[in-house]
C-alpha cells in the first residue's frame, strides 16, 4: 500500500512542478486579493461532532497600470490567510473578481489537511478544473460552484500550452457541481466538453445546470454520474423529463459528515421532506425549461423531491407519479394544468407537500387525495376553483397548512376540511369570493390562523353568527357530555393566548358588529344569556384582525364596545392589538380605536321629518340630538324649516353669506358655519341662540360681529380667519374676548386690518384701543364719487381710443393707402438694387408663402421682382453666400417666422445680415412675418425687439397681403424696372472675390459621382436625359481609364469637369472611394470659391447617418432633391453650363431646390 501512495504522490509532485513552472514562465502579474470573513451558521457535523464553518469571501483583482487580464495567486499565502487549524472546519470559499480575470494558483509543496472540507464558489473569474489542482493538493474539495462560465477546451493556458484532455484530478473527487453561465461565449457548450476528462464520475452525487443545453445528453448521464442523488437541470432545453433516478441506491454523506439541526431545517423540514440528517435528499428539480405534457410519462424509482414549476406543463395523467417510491414533495407550480386525474397521486403515501399553485384548476374532488395520508402541506393558490367537494381534506389528519387563496370560492362547506384534527393549524383563503365570512371558520377552532384578507366577506348578521357558535369539545379536551359545563368554565376565566385563533379579515368589507342593548350585569332572557356567553366564547377563541375595513362607528358599535370593555376590565378578555379596530366613518372618528369612542358622541341616520332635500340627519345615542348634517352641498342661505328638538347643524363648506333669523335657531345646540362666504349676520340672530353652546365661524369672511352676541351668547365660539376690521365699531369684540377668554376658541389667532402695512393682519388682542378709529362721515357721492366717475370716464375713453390708435397703427395706416393711395409714413429712400425682395422662411412653410406671398408680390401692380430662397438660390453654394449676397442686392427682405424655423441656423444667418445692412442703411429693411409663431417664442432678443418697434405682421389677421404690400419699396414711374432675376451666380463670385469660371476651360460638362447601387439607375435612366439635352459626362464606369489607379480617375474627372454632380443615397457612403470624390470636389468648390461640388440627395438618402463632412455639407450648403434634378432636365432646363451657350444652372432653375437639412417636402403644383 505504501508503494503505491508514494508513486502517486510522486506523480502529483511531479505535475505540480511542472504547472508551477508553467505559471513562473508565463510572467504574469501576481493577482492582488483581499480576504474577507462572512459570519455563518455551522451547518455540519463531523463524527457527531459540530465542524465549524467559516465562509470566506475573497476578491481578486489587478492594481494599475497592468492591461493584462491574467494573474496568479500564491497558494500559500493565499491557504495561510485562512489560518486553518487542525479542528475539523467546513470552510465555503467565494472568489469573486471585479472583471473576467484568468487565475492560475502557484503550487504548495506541504501536507495535506484532512481536516479542512471546502465548498468553492467562483464567480466572474475564469478558473478550470486544473487550475484547481494547487488547492486540490493541500484540502478537499468536494463541491464547486461555477457562476458566470467554465473555459471553453480550446483554451490556452498563460505559457501557450493546451488543456489537458485526461488530466481529471478535481472532477475525478467532486462530489457536487452548480455551473450557471450568464452565456456561453467564450465558455464550454456542452455537459461533454466540461467533462473532458474521463467518461464516468463515480464519486459525483450532485449536479445543478441553470440556462445550459442538456437535452441531446440526457441519455448519457446514467453512464457518467451512475451515482448521482441530485439533478437540477433549470431554465434548459428540455421537452421531455430524463429517466432520473438510474438507480435506487440511496447515499449517506461522505466522511461520516451530517447535517446540523439548523441547516436540516432549512434543506429538508422546511419542505416538509423527512429524511435522516445524513442522507443525501435524492431530488430532480427541472422548473424553467419546455415540459408541456406529461400523459405519456411516467416518473419511477425512487425519488424524495421533484420540481416540475415554471414550464407551462398542461396535461398529466394518472400514471405519471404513480411509481415514484419515498416521494415526499411534489412542485407543479405556475404551469398551466386545467384538469388533475382523479387518480394522478394515488399509491403515494408518503407525499407529505403539494405544491399547485398559479394553474388554471377549478375543481377538487373528494377522490383526489385519498391516497394522501401523510400530506402536512398543500397550495392550491391562485388557481380557478370555485367548487370543492365534501370531504376533500376532512381525513388529512396531519394536514398543517391549506392555501387557497386567490380562487374564485364562494362557499365553502364545514366538512371540507379536517375540522377536529390537532395537526391542522393554517388556512389561507385570501382573495376569494366571499360575500360572507363563512360560517366553517367559526368551526375550525384548534387552528392558528385563518386568513380571509382581501375579500368582499361580511357578517350579513353578527348577532345570529355569534349565537350559532358552538365551542370545539377537542378545544378544552373534554367529551360533549361535559361541553356545558365547560362552556362555563371557559367564559369564567381569563383568556390562553395558546388556544386564540387568529381570524384575519384585513382588507374585507366589515362594516359592523351589532347585537342587542343590554346591560352586562343585569342579563333577564336566555336568549340574551346565551349570546353572552357565546360572545365570551367566541372572544376568547378567536382573535379579529379587522384592519381596513369599512367600519362604521355609529350606535350601532355601542353595545359591542361596552361589551367588550367590561369584559378588558375584569380582565376576562386581553387588551391586545387584536382589538385595536380602526373606524373608517364618519370622519371625526377615523383612525380611532372602536373601543375608545364615547357612546355620547355617536349616532345613527335616522328618517326625520323636515330634514332637508339632498342633506342627512342623525340622532344622537344618548341625548336624542338630532344631527342636520348638510356639509358641502352648495347652501347659499339657511333652510326655512328643520326638524323639531334640539339641534346640531352642519353647514360647513356651503356658499352661506348671511346668516338670518329662523324660527328653529332658539333649538340649536351646536352650530357649524366655517368654510362658507359669511359676510354678515342680522342683529336680531343672537336673540334667538340662547341654547347654543357651540358657534363656528372661521374661514369667512367677516368684518364684524353684532354686539348682542355679548348679551346672549355664553358658549364657545370660533372666529379665527375672519377679515376682521380694527375700528370703533369691533373695539367692544376686543373688550369682550378679554374679559371673557374662555369664550373664543383660538383667540390669539384671530386677526384684524389696520393699515396696509401688515396685509396678513395683526393680532387682535395686541392692537392698541386708540389705534380702532373710525374715519368721519363725509359726503362723498355728490362731492367725489360722481366728478370722479365722470372724468375717470373720459379719461378712460381717450386713453382707449389712443391705444386702439396705437395697436392698430399699421390697419389704419393700410386703411388710408387702400381707400385714399395715401402713403404718408413710413417713407424711405430705396437704394438701387436690383432685387426687390429676398424671402426668406422654413422648408415646411414653401406651399404657403408661394401662394401668399411671391405669387401675390409677382402678380401685384407693381409686379414685384422677388427671390424665394426654396426656388432661387444657387445650388453649390452655401446659404451664407446666397443670402449675403442678396441681402446686399435687395430692397427688403421677408423673414416667415414658423415654430419649426426660430432655431434654425438659416434664420440666424439672415438675421445677422439683415441686422448689419439695417444698421447700415435704413432701418425699414426687414418686413418680419408671424406664421404660427407667438412673440415670446422667439429666442432672439434682438429680432424681438425689432418685431416690437419695426415692420411686423401677424399672417392670421386681417388685412394680411395688404399690409405686406404696404410695408414694399413704393416704386415710382423713373425706376427702372428688371423682369427677372440676375446672374445671382455671378453675384455670389464677384461678392467672394472670384471671377466666373469659363466653362471653356472643361472638357466636359460634369463629373458624375455615385454609389455602385445606383449604377443601374444612372446608366439606364438619368445619364440618357442629361446627354440628351446635349451635354457631356464622365461616367466612372464608362470613361474611367482602365488599368489606371483609381485616384488618378477621380482627380483628373474633378480636374478636367465643370462641375462635380455628387449623387448621395442610401444610409452611408459606400466606400472610401465615394469619401475621397466628395472630399475633393468640395475643396475644389472651397478653393476657387465656386459651386463645382452639386450634391443631389436620392430619395432613400438618410443624411443624419452620413459622415461628420457630408452632414455639415449638406446643412451648410444648397442642394438638389433627385426629382427635382430631373424634372429640371425633363422640361429641357439645365443643371450644368451649356459651353456653347454659356447657359448656367443658377439663371434657369425655376423649380423649387430643397435644404435638405429639412424634412420637409415640396408643394405640390
């Protein structure tokens, strides 16, 4: 035996000096880690003896400036950080890296420590089974958790050497893996490549796989883990479950290890799974993958957990479970079962915990769980049943919780459910269909809770639920021949928290707890003494939980509440939250506890004559009071009439302004008036409220009280935020609420006007009594009113008429030029230039000023000379030039103002100019047109201010085109007239310093540029119109010289062409090419300060995706839409110079040329 453990351990030194060569020869970073101690439970023992368990969690990471995404660990100082004693230790070992970092460990040359079980977790850190081999060697380790991704086989390890395809030292000796990869990038793809090594794993008894393919390998499991206990295979591919178990073998824990209670608990009791404490649970959890139907399955062998949740499974059948032995726990939940057999558990006695949960089931059956014995937990929630048959759960008799909440039950029968079993201890029947609360729960006595929350359950009548109630004998453990007896004894004494029931109807619709009135101590029927003593019992059984529910704390709660009290002091009955019941109406009373609200103050509707239309009355419980209760229902006075006794009115929240005498005011008690428009009471009022004892007048609007209230009224009175006036007439109120302080209620808050200087009002108590003065009587209608009416009438009158003059200063100005041709301001000293009105607006707004504004100039008498910005302006260049330049050659300009054009770049560029020629010459230059636009929407301050002092006109108001007409250069008979545009070509290059290109020079017209998509379109379709109007072309794919490189083409094309005609489509430019072309000609254009460059956008062109020059190209300069490039050359008009006839583009474009920069489109016509 020796020979041979020393040759292995031979081997392994020599293997272990090979890889620590390795990772010393990969010159690598070291991997810097901090090391952290999680306090954890001891889970496990040892011999019977408690090992402790220390979780470590350690964090590995590189420090900078390192790049490399490689590191090694030293495993000695790394198993040294741990300071492992020679106690056994169950040590849980977290590597955590703060980014996908490759981690090799050095070799540790010492012994191994038998003492130390480790269970590794790896997370966001790239570590495969032979990098595990250093830790291997100094501990075991039995369970490997791999979060993220395993390496994929054509890995390299840091000194370039491969995987090695049969070492297997870790995988051969684990007993447990959990491989959990957020992808599969870069990462193993199948249960084959991450067991490379070997063919079969006899020592691995678990296996956990979460979002990894498994269905083509299921059929080879058996032979690789022949002894495994657990398969969880989760959020997968399968659609059929594997034949899990393979074998009936049933392990112990290795090691002589077992659980402690503690962990125990939380791996099998918690589901109810009673297997010994050191027993594998032999599980298969497959919840999350694509098992749809289960009619031809069926599951054998022997088995203690199954998990079949969370796959949309539909169908099952009566064999599918059927020869599953030691089966205890079964999870079908969220699935989309319609239908269980009648026979689906039959033979499972052992089934202790069934879990169906989020289906479509909507009928149990009394057959259904006949088998089922031993079941302790059963959840049917959130399902469709709404019939459950007699006796479907009445023999469970160690049934411990029932979940049925969710459903759609109405009704529920008593012998449903295991009502006298002692095991029995939890019901949930939360958002079902009650009406009601049922009568069963009352019989279901020996539970902890029964929870009703969240449904429409009421008691139609407490008084007959409470006297049905019958007390469980199994309750008191007596027989039913002493029940009487008992009964007695149990209302006598005080209440066992062990035995309370807690009822929880949260959220359900109670509303009230009514029984009859009488007294406690002097009880005269039977049948009142046995309500009594059923109320005693059936406090003392249970414990009401009624937190948000409707109720209403009127007499109707007097009888229980005194009840109960009595019953709190004697000490019969706890004060315990369970009687903390908050009341939800009326208003005074909500939130307060039912038990703490004075039997005074409550009171029920009562049908009372002479209440009034559309109000509520009320009496009082004890005194008979009758409440008139008419809160916010828009009074505007008091009611003539009202009910006869003694009164409490409710009027606040009214539109009430005076209040007035009435016949029932010597009744009222007391008088609720805040919140409503008082502005005045009659002196006589107070005469009549000799009994009142309250008065509430806040939130009016009071300047004054009628000083009888002095005489009269002894009560306690509110007039706080009232406008209260501080003058000889309210200085007796401050003498008054002085001397009698008790009187006002808030009397530091009640507020009074003296002078401007405090608007908020001052104190009213604090003014001074020679500060309440009254001003003389003085005759101010004849001497002040009516002179003031009079002038101020006048005045008005001319200042109106003045504004009205000066509103519509520019109508009347229009007026007098259309009825008398008389234009006598606003005259200016037109300059000679040659264009008599550059038009300037948004792309979107073309349609409209063509209709409204050129046409109408054009066609006017004067016949206008206009350039349109959409239809003049020279293609190639920017909209700089053209609009300098015309700026500089035109007599006005009209800038159309639209949402869509106030932040535009072409406004502020005309503005600029404009601005600069208006500082210059004449300050009538600009006419601004509003189309859609509000002056404060304009973000120019400058054009602001010239909009409110110059030429502006509001397009939606009359006399629209008249105005504009009037605003024009008045031409007279000596001007000299030009019928169309000129050479505004021309006029651009001479304005920039460049004479005008001789077309002579070219030995063609254009060098047509376009992507090798639209070489069909351009030979086929647009290259005939053009050569048939008679001008010459550069084709790339026609004329390019063959064998030449490709630059020297595009060069000499631009060179040798008078023009560059850049076709743009598509989303990019599809080559560098086409990017070289574009470049060059543009610098051309820039360089001799010409339009060589003339883009043409096709109509699928996307400029926004375009490159950074070709976006800033095309917003900054002028440019051709295809249809309108070609509807130029289909009416005979030309795009390019004519050699012969000098002809040039820019003098014969009479089609509109679009800024591309927009989205707008053409008009039509």
């Amino acid at each position: 035996m020796e020979p041979i453990l020393l040759r292995v351990m031979c081997v392994c030194s020599l293997f272990s000096v090979v890889y620590l060569q390795n990772v010393t020869n990969c010159r690598i970073p070291k991997c810097e880690f901090y090391l952290r101690e999680q306090p954890a439970p001891n889970t496990m023992h040892y011999l019977n003896e408690t090992m402790e368990t220390k979780m470590f969690g350690l964090f590995l990471f590189l420090m900078e400036p390192y790049t490399d995404s490689r590191c090694y660990v030293d495993t000695k100082e790394f198993i040294d950080a741990f300071n492992f004693d020679t106690k056994p230790v169950y040590a849980v070992l977290v590597f955590l890296c703060y980014k996908d970092v490759e981690v090799y460990f050095t070799d540790d040359h010492r012994p191994f420590l038998p003492n130390v079980m480790s269970y590794l977790q790896i997370k966001d850190c790239t570590i495969s089974q032979e990098q595990l081999y250093p830790i291997q060697n100094r501990f075991k380790i039995f369970m490997v958790n791999f979060y993220t991704k395993y390496p994929s086989l054509d890995m390299k390890y840091c000194d370039g050497e491969p995987i090695h395809r049969n070492s297997c030292k870790v995988w051969n000796t684990l007993e447990g893996i959990t491989y959990m990869p957020k992808n599969l990038t870069n990462s193993v793809k199948s249960i084959k490549e991450l067991f490379y090594c070997n063919t079969t794993f006899p020592y691995m008894k678990e296996i956990n796989f979460v979002k990894f393919p498994m269905k083509q390998y299921l059929s080879q499991l058996p032979s690789m883990f022949p002894r495994l206990q657990v398969l969880s295979i989760e959020n997968s591919d399968l659609m059929q479950p594997p034949d899990f178990p393979w074998s009936d073998v049933w392990l112990h824990l290795s090691f002589n290890m077992s659980r402690t209670d503690t962990e125990h608990y939380e791996f099998a009791e918690i589901f109810h799974i009673q297997v010994p404490n050191d027993m594998h649970m032999k599980t298969m959890s497959l919840s999350k993958n694509q098992i749809t139907d289960l009619s031809n399955h069926t599951f054998r062998g022997f088995l203690h957990k199954l998990d079949l949740s969370r796959n949309r499974l539909h169908t099952i059948s009566n064999d599918t479970f059927r020869n599953l032995r030691g089966f205890q726990y079964l999870d079908l939940s969220f699935n989309e079962l319609v239908h269980v057999p009648t026979d689906s558990f039959k033979g499972l006695n052992e089934l202790r915990h069934l879990d169906f949960k989020n289906n479509h089931i909507s009928y149990l059956s009394s057959d259904h769980f006949s088998d089922n014995l031993n079941l302790v937990y059963l959840d049917f929630s959130g399902n469709k049943i709404s019939n459950i048959e007699q006796n479907t759960f009445s023999h469970l008799r160690l049934l411990r919780e029932l979940h049925l909440e969710y459903n759609k039950i109405a009704a529920i029968h008593a012998n449903v459910f295991p009502s006298r079993s002692i095991e029995f201890k939890k019901l949930i029947l939360d958002g079902n269909g009650f009406s009601e609360v049922p009568e069963v729960v009352f019989s279901l006595q020996l539970l902890e809770k029964i929870s009703l929350k969240n449904t429409n359950a009421k008691f139609k009548n407490f008084t007959q639920t409470i006297l049905d109630f019958t007390r469980n004998p199994i309750q008191d453990g007596v027989n039913n021949e002493t029940t009487v007896e008992n009964q007695n004894f149990v209302v006598r004494q005080p209440i066992d928290d062990k035995h309370s029931v807690i009822l929880d109807l949260t959220g359900s619709k109670i509303d009230n707890l009514e029984i009859p009135n009488y007294e406690v101590n002097e009880i005269k029927s039977k049948e009142i003494e046995q309500l009594h003593q059923n109320l005693l019992l059936v406090f003392k059984t249970f414990k009401f939980i009624l937190e948000d529910n409707p109720l209403r704390c009127d007499c109707r709660i007097n009888q229980i509440s005194k009840v109960l009290n009595f019953l709190i002091k004697d000490n019969i009955l706890e004060a315990d939250k369970s009687f903390d019941w908050k009341c939800q109406w009326p208003a005074e009373f909500e939130s307060h506890s039912l038990l703490e609200v004075p039997e005074k103050d409550t009171y029920c509707e009562k049908n009372i004559p002479l209440c009034p239309f559309n109000c509520s009355c009320y009496e009082r419980s004890l005194s008979n009071i009758t409440i008139v209760d008419c809160r916010n229902r828009g009074f505007r006075s008091l009611p003539k009439m009202l009910p006869s006794g003694s009164l409490d009115l409710w009027f606040h929240q009214n539109n009430i302004t005076t209040l007035s005498n009435r016949i029932y005011l010597n009744h009222i008690r007391s008088f609720y008036l805040s919140h409503n428009s008082l502005a005045q009471i009659e002196s006589s009022v107070f005469r009549q409220l000799k009994n009142l004892q309250e008065l509430f007048l806040n939130f009016n609007f009071l300047v004054s009280l009628p000083s009888e209230i002095q005489d009269y009224f002894s009560g306690k009175l509110n007039i706080e935020d009232n406008p209260f006036k501080c003058d000889c007439n309210t200085v007796w109120l401050k003498h008054w609420m002085l001397n009698k302080p008790n009187i006002t209620i808030n009397s530091q808050k009640v507020t009074c006007n003296v002078d401007k200087e405090h608007e908020n009002g001052r104190q009213f108590l604090s003014v001074p009594d020679n500060e309440f003065v009254c001003l003389e009587n003085f005759d101010s209608y004849n001497k002040v009113l009516v002179p003031s009416v009079i002038a101020s009438v006048v005045l008005v009158l001319m200042i109106i008429t003045i504004c009205l003059m000066y509103i519509y200063r520019l109508e009347i100005k229009v007026l007098l030029y259309i009825y008398l041709g008389f234009h006598p301001f606003d005259q200016d000293k037109d300059c000679k230039e040659i264009v008599d009105v550059l038009v300037v607006h948004s792309p979107a707004a073309t349609k409209w000023v063509m209709e409204n504004v050129v046409e109408y100039l054009e066609f006017s008498s004067a016949h206008y000379l206009v350039c349109e910005m959409m239809r003049d302006f020279v293609a190639g260049f920017s909209y700089q030039e053209n609009i300098a330049t015309l700026v500089k050659h035109s007599k006005r300009i009209v800038i159309v103002l639209s949402k869509e054009f106030i932040n535009d770049d072409i406004l502020k560029i005309a503005w600029n100019e404009t601005q600069e020629k208006i500082k210059a010459l004449k300050t009538n230059y600009a006419i601004v047109v509003s189309y859609d636009v509000n002056l404060k929407e304009i973000p120019d301050k400058d054009l602001q201010q010239y909009i409110k002092r110059g030429r502006y006109i509001d397009a939606n108001q009359s006399f629209f085109q008249e105005k504009l007409l009037y605003c024009m250069p008045q031409l007279t008979g000596d001007d000299m007239r030009v019928k169309s545009l000129p050479d505004l070509k021309y006029l651009i290059q001479n304005m920039y310093g460049n004479d005008v290109t001789d077309a002579e020079m070219y030995e063609r017209h254009a060098f047509l540029s376009y992507c090798e998509s639209d070489m069909g379109y351009v030979m086929n379709e647009l290259r005939p119109i053009i050569e048939d109007n008679g001008f010459t072309l550069c084709l790339p794919d026609r004329d390019f010289i063959p064998g030449a490189p490709k630059e020297e083409n595009v060069l000499k094309a631009i060179d040798n062409c008078l023009h560059t005609i850049f076709l743009l489509s598509g989303e990019q430019l599809d080559n560098e090419w086409s990017v070289f072309t574009f470049r060059s000609a543009s610098e051309k254009s820039m360089r001799e300060k010409c339009n060589h460059l003339i883009v043409v956008l096709g109509d699928d062109v996307n400029v926004e995706t375009m490159g950074e020059e070709v976006r800033a190209y095309v917003k900054t300069h002028v440019s051709l839409k295809v249809f309108v490039f070609l509807l130029i050359l289909r009416k005979g008009l030309s795009v390019i110079p004519d050699v012969a006839n000098d002809v040039d583009v820019n003098k014969i474009c009479v089609v509109f040329i679009e800024n591309v920069t927009k989205t707008s489109t053409l008009p039509k016509g």
